[in-house]
C-alpha cells in the first residue's frame, strides 16, 4: 500500500510505503530517485507487515520494486502505474 501526503508550504510530499510479503524476513524499497543499489529498508511491525516514510519532491514520478529478502523482486499492486524495464519485467511506478 501507498498512502501520499501532500504539505501546502513543502515542496515535497511524505510517501508512506506498507508491504506485507509471506513469511520475510527483510523488505527493501529499490529504485527511487534511481538508486537500484542503496534501498531503503523497511521496518517490520508486530503484525508481519513492512513500512517506511520517505520524503519524494513533488511533481516527480519514480519507478521501484521491493526487494523481499535480498532476493525476491516484487512490485506494488496499489502503485500509479507499471513500466516495462530493460530485463524484461515490470516496474511499480509512483506519481508524486
């Protein structure tokens, strides 16, 4: 799940990021602002369920996928739209 909040007086908008994969033990968001190598790890809650907040300029698009594991690719079912990428897969794409 996606949930954006946009701020009047900010040029940016809080993207809160929940994921909830089968049995991980780590989940990582890939891919914003380009960075395929450094993602941003999200904490597990009590619950089994994955989350993080990142600050995204307004105005930007951003392709990503979470990375379960550090070996399973997956993209977000609620994201803004898909984009075909050079391996041949899909990414998650979000709209700020």
């Amino acid at each position: 799940m996606i949930q954006k909040t946009y701020y009047k007086t900010k040029d940016y908008c809080k993207v809160k990021f929940s994921f909830t994969p089968e049995q991980a033990e780590t989940v990582e968001v890939v891919g914003l602002n380009n960075d395929w190598e450094n993602g941003i790890i999200l904490s597990k809650k009590k619950d089994g369920s994955f989350s993080a907040d990142v600050n995204l300029p307004k105005g930007t698009q951003h392709e990503f996928k979470y990375k379960v594991d550090e070996t399973i690719w997956l993209n977000e079912p609620e994201a803004d739209s898909e984009q075909p990428n050079i391996y041949g897969g899909i990414n998650s794409v979000l709209v700020v």
